[in-house]
C-alpha cells in the first residue's frame, strides 16, 4: 500500500480504516445504488448519517442537551465573523487572548463589528508561549472572550482553559477538538474546521451553549445566524454532505480506539517522545515554553538552516511528508494529530536522528 505518513497541519491524514471504510461503501451505500455524495440531504439514509454523526459526536465529548451541535460551511475562519455577530447581542466590545497567528485572525476579523479588547497577548515573546490566567486582564462587561486553546502555527497549546467566570467563552478548537477529553460546559461556544482532526476540509463543526443562540446583530446574513441554522437542523441549505458523513465515521473511529481519553493517552505518548528527541539533541531546536507546548503541532528548527531543503527532500524519500514549517516561523513543524498514527511520530523520530548523525 502506497501510504505515506504525511505530517501536514491540515488538511491532515485521516485514519486508514475510515477512507477503506468510506471505500467500501463509495459506489453503493448499503443497498441504495448510491454513494453518500449522491443523496438527498433529506432522504431517511442521510438523515440517518446525520443523527448518528451527532450522537457519536455528544457521546465523544459529553456535550450535553443545553448545546447545540451545527454541521455548517465556511470553515472555522467564518466563525471568526460569526461569533461577534451572533454573541455581541447589545454589548458592543468582547476580549480576545492574542497568541498567535489564528488569534490575531480572528481579532483583525471581530475589530469590524466590536471593540476589540486584548485580554493578554504573548506577541512580546515571538508567540512562544501562552498567559497564566493571573495575566488575563478580563471585562466583566465583555460580551464574551475568545482564545485559541491550540495555536496551530506556533505549535503553542493551553494547558488549562481560562476561567471566565460569567463571560462565555470561545474557543477556536480547530486543531485541538477530539484530541483529548475536555469539559464543554466551561465553554459557551466551541468551532472547529474539519481538516484537522474531524474529517475533510468543507465542513465546520460549532457546538453552541443553547441560551446564547439569539437574536443576531441587525444586517446578518441569515447564513451567519447561528439561529438559523440551529433551528434547521444543520438543513437550512445543502450541508457537506460527504464530509459530515466522513466525520461520522471518525467519530466511530475515536469510539472504537476508546474514546478521548485513550486518545489523550496516545497523543500524549506521541508529542513527548518527539519533544524528548528534539530537546536531547543539540541539532534540533523547539522555541515553546515546555508548558504550553502544542501535542498536536511540533515546529522545530534545524541548526543550520541551510540544510531545512535537504531534510524536506530526504524526509520526503522516506515516506514522511508535508515537514515544511509555516512561512511566518520557517523550519519544519509536524502535525501529529488523532490519525498520525504512533509508528508515524517513531518513524519521524529515527530519520532525524539518522539525519543528525550524517549532517549534525
Ligand atoms: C486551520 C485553522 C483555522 C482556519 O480554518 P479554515 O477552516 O481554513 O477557515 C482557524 N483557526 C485555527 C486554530 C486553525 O488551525
């Protein structure tokens, strides 16, 4: 089989036993004569798929029946938009913790409909880090705040969610939900883009604290009501099909290697050993504070940038690919999320010390 390991942040690999899962049904979905793709969104078979991708997905997590769980479009950067819009309600300013690129996003986006207040920000220190929640300078009278539990681009990861005490707070989850058990009712909204660690890039998932579904700001596109879409069932319009019906299949995926927390287990398995050889090695260099540091993206830097094009080339030969760091931080970064499996992380791990040893 011609698999590779592919370490890109996203869209990311998908668990093998799901596309061969997918495969099988592909051309005839159990008996119906059609792919998944080919179907009426509100047929009894997708609804079906539908239903059962959403109680798969509350089971995973424990999402309770105060929130509603949303299979939208438009990617975790619409969101971006749509939490201002759907959660100012009569508040015109919201916090926002700025630790990185994704933060900084979604601040430049929410400056269009509030006043943005920056709650902490760790831009002083190259984003390399995450604030203490002593560090947080929160509003009382914000309409909500906004992190991003998981900077996909620093690799830089909350190793506890704020408290906000009766502020609602968002997450951009989008490189971090499903990777280990958290607790949703400290959240008021969660938003994720797929292509990370849920299925293919097409679909977004929103899990929103019900009470906070109102009326949207005045002008809202009815496609950006959370409302709207809440009430539909996810159905207002044409949902991703194909992708909400590949998540589901994640979803059965995590429940049958033992849910989130054998998830966490394993992810944590996984970034640690690959810090430990980046830290034991002189060669090899990660900038995060040891206590924020991501389990899901891995950026590292070689000693002599020069040989960053040799050892994407060789990396590349041996089956591991996508190691090309984002232009904003250069060096490599290895996503390792739910469907890298552990032989990916040890195989990454034997080629850079094999590298060292001939370049080091
Ligand atoms: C990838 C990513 C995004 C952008 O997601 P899209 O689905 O492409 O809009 C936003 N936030 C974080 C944390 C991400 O990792």
């Amino acid at each position: 089989m011609g698999r590779v390991f592919n370490f890109s942040a996203g869209p990311a690999m998908l668990p093998t036993e799901v596309l061969e899962h997918a495969r099988a049904e592909m051309l005839d979905y159990r008996g119906t004569g059609m792919s998944v793709m080919e179907m009426s969104h509100r047929g009894r078979d997708f609804m079906e798929i539908a239903e059962r991708a959403e109680a798969d997905l509350r089971d995973l997590m424990g999402i309770g029946d105060d929130y509603a769980v949303l299979f939208l479009q438009g990617g975790a950067t619409s969101q971006f938009a749509m939490v201002p819009l759907n959660l100012l309600g009569s508040r015109d300013t919201a916090d926002y913790i700025n630790t990185g690129q994704w933060s900084k996003k979604a601040i430049a986006e929410a400056r269009r409909f509030c006043a943005v207040r920056v709650a902490a920000s760790t831009e002083d220190s190259g984003f390399t880090t995450c604030p203490a929640q002593e560090e947080l300078e929160l509003n009382p009278g914000a309409a909500y705040v906004h992190y991003t539990p998981n900077e996909t681009i620093g690799g830089v990861e909350f190793p506890y969610v704020p408290e906000t005490g009766a502020v609602p707070l968002v997450a951009d989850m989008s490189s971090t939900i499903l990777s280990r058990p958290i607790d949703v009712s400290r959240f008021g909204v969660i938003y994720a883009g797929a292509q990370k660690n849920v299925g293919p890039a097409g679909l977004t998932l929103v899990i929103v604290r019900r009470d906070l579904i109102g009326e949207p700001r005045q002008g809202t596109p009815t496609m950006f009501s959370y409302r709207t879409h809440a009430e539909a069932g996810s159905m207002f319009n044409t949902p991703p099909t194909y992708a909400w019906y590949l998540a589901g299949l994640v979803f059965q995926w995590l429940k049958a290697q033992g849910g989130l927390a054998a998830m966490a287990q394993i992810n944590r398995r996984k970034a640690e050993k690959l810090y430990a050889a980046i830290d034991g090695s002189d060669f090899y260099h990660n900038p995060v504070d040891p206590a924020c540091r991501s389990w899901m993206n891995v950026p590292f830097t070689l000693a002599d940038p020069a040989l960053d094009k040799t050892f994407l080339a060789e990396a590349e030969a041996a089956g591991l690919k996508t190691l090309k760091g984002h232009r904003s931080v250069g060096g490599m970064r290895a996503s390792i999320y739910n469907a890298m499996p552990e032989a990916g992380v040890d195989a990454l791990i034997a080629f850079m010390e094999e590298f060292e040893r001939r370049y080091g």
